[in-house]
C-alpha cells in the first residue's frame, strides 16, 4: 500500500478475514501472560472473536481479581503464570517491562518447540543484553502492537472499530510465523496491521510516548496555561484555550480528514496565525526530539526504565508524580470544565 509515496506492506480485514484467522488457530490454546495495561482488551477481543483463551497472572494482585470480574475463571480460564504458559501454545507475553524481566526464567523454561512467543511492545527483544531475555531458537518470536491503550482497543472493539497495530517477525522457527501474527492481530481487533521490526516498534514507541502522545503534549499544555494564566485569564478560559478546544472540537477534525482540512475548517485568522507559527514550534522541539531519539536508541532509556520500574517503592513514586499531576490547577480546572459537558453532568466536582 503506498503511504505519501512510500510503499508499505500492510494487511487489512477485508483481504485476511475473521474466519481465516479463526481457522489458521482453531487448535492453538492463546495464553494471555498479565493482566494489566493491554492484557483485557486483548484476552477479551480474542474470547469475544471465538479463540481459545485463557490468562495468566499472578496471584493474589488486583490484577488476578479483576480477571474475575470479567468473567475468567479460576482452575479452567485463569491460571498462575507458569501453568498458564505451560498449558499455551501461543503465549502472549503482555506483563510490564520490568515483570517481563522478573518473570522471564518462570516463562523461558515452558517454550517448547513450536510454540509462538508474542509480544505487544518491542522492549525486551530489542534490548535483550539489557533484560536478559533471549528466546529458544525452536519457537516462533512475534510482535502485534496495537498504536494505543489497552482500554482504547477494547472500546473501539465494542464500538465495532478496530484501532490499527504493527506487527513483525523476529524468528520463524515454525515456517507459520506470519500467519500467526496476521491471524493474532485480526483477532485483538485490528483496524489493520502494518509491517515493522521489534527495534523500530520500540523506537517509535518510546519516542511517541515520551513525545507528541503523552509527554511533549503535557509539557506544551502547561506551558501554554502557565503563560495564559501569568497574562491574568480565568482557568476555565485557560483550560478550553489549552485543553478542550484541542481535544474535543479541532483533533476530531484532524482524524477525520487531516491537518490541512482541520485548517480549512477554521476561521481564516486561526488558519494564518497557524501556519505562520508552525515552523516556529516545529524549529524549536527538533533538537529535542533529535536528542530524544538518540537516547532511545542507545539504551539509555531504555535502561533508566529499568532502573526506576524495577524499585520496590516505584508504584508509591509514582502514585504522588500522578497525585501532582491530577491535582494541578489545570487538571483541577479540566476535572470542572469535562463535569459541565452536557453528557458528562455525572461526573463529581469537589
């Protein structure tokens, strides 16, 4: 398919069916290691879909009780990692980065021959002398990264959408990798799938995510309120100018036909000033973005990841990082402004 010119492979639902990849794994048992960040939305699509599934998690976590909740059983569904991963022939590996390293020499050691190790994220394979994870050379090693949350793949999923993943290959013991891959990612809900490498999903990945999609965006959101609010204007006007307008009103424009129709849909003064401050931002963050990159690549991100996840007191850091977060002027105000939305008057305002 030609991307802007550039050709890439991908696979859409129209030319690799539901009913083909029900058939390529009508005897494969899909064991979901962790259930966490994308661990339910990818265990319940494939149950919903028809596939054999069952899930692996530690217990007792909350983790364990929540799969539970949704309806996985103990002793027939809902298993202890090791079992879980015993009993699979396709075990998709969804634990935390820093669990995936904890509980590698539990997992390892029921790879047998012919079975497909799956992961959502690039991490472990690409920077294995830094986890430590290095596969059997006799199983299948593949990769399906939905481009979004777990949550996000879940709902789009019952909404009847499919949010879009990569996929790859990084051993094909079997000479069946590809079709498991392909019938995997159909089965999770893929809007379609498109053709990448372990290192490169976890290139882009870490430099989305600490980028545009979560951590450039909350830089330049506080930035932008910070300065609106030192020029004397209101939260609320500051919130809607920063926050909500972007959110709820010009990005479902940018998703529905792109940038350049967003820009045409606005008023010609938005439109000028935009494109005349474009180059400006654009100018500014490379530099950024550069040095980002080059510290992805080189580990060093990688490896600080590790070092802090893997701290025995990370979950309460990180709980009061969230805590400042969410209790910030401006998500305080954001928390007032999502309660006035006229199909969210539920949400409580303290």
């Amino acid at each position: 398919m030609n991307f802007g010119g550039v050709e890439e492979n991908v696979v859409t639902r129209e030319e690799f069916p539901l009913e083909k990849a029900r058939e390529i794994l009508k005897d494969e048992v899909i064991a979901i290691i962790g259930y966490g960040v994308q661990g339910p939305g990818q265990a319940l699509n494939l149950r919903d879909n028809g596939f054999n599934v069952i899930v692996g998690q530690r217990q007792p976590s909350a983790s364990w009780d929540k799969a539970v909740a949704d309806g996985w059983v103990p002793g027939e569904t809902l298993f202890p990692i090791e079992e879980a991963v015993r009993q699979g022939t396709i075990v998709q590996y969804l634990l935390s980065d820093a669990a995936q390293i904890a509980q590698w020499p539990n997992v390892k050691k029921h790879l047998t021959k012919g079975k497909a190790l799956y992961f959502s994220h690039g991490f472990a394979i690409t920077y294995s002398d830094r986890t430590g994870i290095v596969p059997p050379e006799d199983v299948d090693v593949i990769l399906v990264a939905p481009k979004g949350s777990g949550t996000s793949l879940r709902r789009m999923f019952l909404e009847g959408r499919g949010l879009n993943s990569s996929y790859a290959i990084y051993q094909d013991a079997t000479g069946r990798a590809f079709e498991r891959v392909v019938a995997l990612g159909v089965g999770i809900g893929s809007g379609y799938l498109f053709e990448t490498t372990f290192q490169k999903e976890v290139y882009s990945d870490l430099t989305g995510e600490r980028g545009t999609l979560m951590g450039a965006i909350q830089g330049i959101f506080e930035a932008q309120y910070n300065v609106l609010r030192k020029m004397g204007h209101s939260p609320s006007e500051a919130f809607n100018e920063t926050v909500e307008e972007l959110t709820q009103s010009l990005m479902p424009l940018v998703a529905e036909n792109g940038m350049d129709w967003m820009y045409a849909n606005c008023s010609t003064t938005a439109q000028r000033g935009a494109l005349d401050w474009k180059n400006r931002f654009r100018d500014a963050v490379t530099p950024v973005f550069e040095e980002l990159y080059n510290k992805v690549a080189t580990g060093e991100e990688a490896q600080r990841s590790i070092d802090t996840n893997s701290q025995p007191d990370y979950r309460e850091k990180l709980e009061e990082e969230l805590r400042e977060l969410r209790e910030s002027e401006m998500w305080q105000a954001g928390k007032v402004v999502r309660s006035l939305r006229p199909e969210r008057q539920k949400e409580p305002v303290e």
